[in-house]
C-alpha cells in the first residue's frame, strides 16, 4: 500500500518542501507528480498556487513478512509467512511445523514477536503501521476459549454475589474479557495492578 499526501505552494518547490516535512521524508524518499503549476492571475487576481502529489517509495526491505521472515530465521524457526491487508492494518500468519515452539505459554512468545515486530517496522518504515501475527489460527482458539471462560466466571459471580480475580493476563487477552462482558446487565469488569501483574477483575458490582 502506497501513502501519498497532496500539498500546495507559492512554487512547485515549495509544496515539495510542504509535502517532504508532513510525510517526514527525505527527497529521496518520494516520487513527485506535479498537478498544476502556479498561475500568477491578472493584478494578483485568480492566481493559484503550485499542487503536487508525493507518494513515499515502497521499501522492500522493511516489509513487515519481510523483517518477520528474519526474526524467524535468528530463531532458528523454519517458516513461510503470508500476508493480508485488512482494513489498513496487516496480518501475517506463519507457517511451520513448530507452531507451539512460536505460540509459548498463553501465546507469550507469539506477542513478544509480535512487539518486536512492530517496534521494529515502525521505526524503518516510512509510514505508521500496525501489523498482527498469528499462527494456525492460535489466535482465533484462543479468544474463543477466553470467551467461554469469562461466561462461566460471570455465572458464577451472577449465583454468588462474590467478586471473582483472574489470573494476570496480557493487554490482548484482558481486552477479550471486558468485551466479552460489556452488554452484561449484571456482571461488570475492570482491571487491576501493575505490569505483568495487572488482571481482570469480574464483580457483581456495575463500575
């Protein structure tokens, strides 16, 4: 996917100027299309400024499968990896016949490569982006298991009146908990504590 901005100038040079500190981009790093030039008018009427349209160059290098395919690699993994696009964010499932090797514990080593991805792109990169990993469909099983845990737990708080504190669980999972839970007329959640501590609490009480 190309980004391009259209930007205006007293001259052509100008609105270059405009369009490479928007995009935060060297002139190397975009293709220029002039669309009009600038027309002076008649005694300073109708006159009209220069409009160009720059479009940041694809970097093959700093792909998202592309940069995921050489973490896997210094893993030692052997893996394909593919791509979609979807509404403007990338997911990237890999392919391999170690995936619970890449998924750890709750799926804690398949976040850490996601972060590390991430942090990653989004500095090489010359536009903002957020890319999703997954691999044999973990992440799908895993929100469909934490969603049937957080209707039991609210069942039990429904029947006992009492608050129930699950166990510490990533910003993914706990944001599969709360949605889970948010048309509830009974049960409510919020989270708890500090870091890798921080966790879901489920209450009989509306917050």
């Amino acid at each position: 996917m190309q980004h391009y901005i259209e930007t205006e100038g007293e001259t052509v040079e100008e609105a270059i100027e405009n369009a490479l500190t928007e995009l935060e981009a060297t002139r190397e790093q975009v293709t220029i299309d002039i669309i009009s030039e600038p027309t002076k008018g008649i005694l300073n009427f109708g006159a009209k400024p220069a409009k160009i349209r720059a479009t940041l160059k694809q970097d093959v290098s700093a792909a998202p499968e592309t940069i995921l395919k050489e973490i896997l690699s210094r893993m030692g993994v052997d893996a394909k990896v593919e791509a979609n696009y979807i509404d403007g964010s990338t997911h990237l499932n890999i392919l391999t016949d170690s995936p619970a090797l890449l998924i750890g514990k709750h799926g804690q080593t398949l976040d850490a490569i996601e972060r590390i991805l991430n942090c990653i792109v989004n500095k090489v990169s010359l536009a903002k982006k957020r890319v999703f990993v997954d691999t044999e469909g973990y992440r799908e099983r895993r929100e469909e298991r934490l969603i049937e845990m957080a209707n039991q737990i609210a069942d039990k708080v429904r029947y006992t009146g009492r608050d129930v504190v699950l166990a510490p669980m990533s910003a993914r999972d706990r944001r599969v908990i709360h949605v889970a839970l948010k048309e509830d007329e009974i049960v409510s959640t919020y989270s708890q504590g500090e870091g890798d501590m921080r966790r879901v609490v489920v209450t009989a009480q509306r917050v």
